[in-house]
C-alpha cells in the first residue's frame, strides 16, 4: 500500500496547491489606522498578522506589536517588511505548505507580486486539505484490512485479543 500513498501523494502535488486551500479573504488595515483600534480588530477577528492594506503584502503587521504602542498611534509606524521566510509562492504543492507551515505559524502567498492570500493552520481544515487527508485515511484503512471501521475493530477486539497486535504488524508506512 505504499505505492498508493506515493500515488496520492503525487497527485495531491499537481492538483493541490498553495493557491487553492489559503486564506483569500484578506483584510488589511489601512496604514493610517490607530493602532488600538486595529489591535482590538485583530483580537476580536483572532488575527495574529495583517498585511498593510495597498502594500501587496510587503507591510504587515503583528498583533504581539500593537500591544505596548500607544493607541492611536499610526499602525503604519508598528507594521514591518515581512519577512522572506514568511511567503510562499502560489503553486507551491500541497506538501511544501505542509512542510514551511510546521516552521512557521503564518504564511503570506502570491503569484509574482500580487498576494493571493495568508495561510495558517486554521486552512489545514479546509475542502482541499479534507479530500486529500480523506483519500489517505481509506489507504491507510485498506492497508489494515479493514481495521479502522468501527464494528471489524470491536469483532477483532472480541474474537482475537489485543487489537493493537493484530495491527502492530500490517500498519502501512507512508
């Protein structure tokens, strides 16, 4: 079965992109904004970054900042460059989002300059990432014949002893 992981693996990587699960909802908050009353949207919205309305996301800024400036200071004046760790490029495959969201807690993406969108790990629940963890979980179930539906695993619990030896062996490594 670890061909078949391979294989959606694969086509996860061609048809699953960067572009397709972020965030592109954004909202940006206007440079000359005060930065208490952005601080309080950013709270309330449970943002922990923003890109700086009409900067294609080269400005953003972070709630952590806002909270020791006073409150009507310009946002702009706390806002900083984002950083070149922070951005992915749109057709970046479903595996390296996977693999620079574990190193980073946010990620702006673009296609050349324009911003396309913000990923975090709250877009790890979305359609496209279901689909592709859906399509690994029925692998992984085949692979054990059958041992992750419910009434095979309560029929081998009382038939056969431990369940966790019975699968200890067959248990697929992808």
């Amino acid at each position: 079965m670890p061909e078949r992981c391979a294989e959606i693996d694969d086509l996860a990587g061609r048809i699953f992109l960067a572009e397709h699960f972020c965030s592109r909802a954004i909202q940006a908050p206007e440079a000359s904004e005060p930065a208490g009353e952005v601080r309080v949207w950013m709270e309330l919205n449970d943002f922990d970054q923003a890109p700086i309305a009409q900067s294609a996301g080269m400005q953003v800024v972070l709630r952590s900042a806002l909270v020791s400036v006073a409150p009507d200071c310009p946002v702009a004046d706390v806002a900083m460059a984002t950083p070149p760790e922070h951005w992915l490029d749109g057709t970046a495959t479903m595996q390296q989002a996977f693999t620079a969201l574990a190193q980073r807690d946010w990620l702006l993406v673009r296609s050349g300059s324009e911003l396309l969108g913000i990923l975090t790990r709250h877009d790890l629940a979305s359609p496209v990432v279901s689909a592709y963890l859906l399509a690994r979980l029925l692998v992984w179930s085949r692979a054990c014949g059958g041992c992750m539906d419910p009434s095979a695993t309560t029929r081998s619990l009382m038939n056969r002893g431990s369940l966790v030896s019975q699968v200890a062996g067959r248990w697929p490594r992808c």
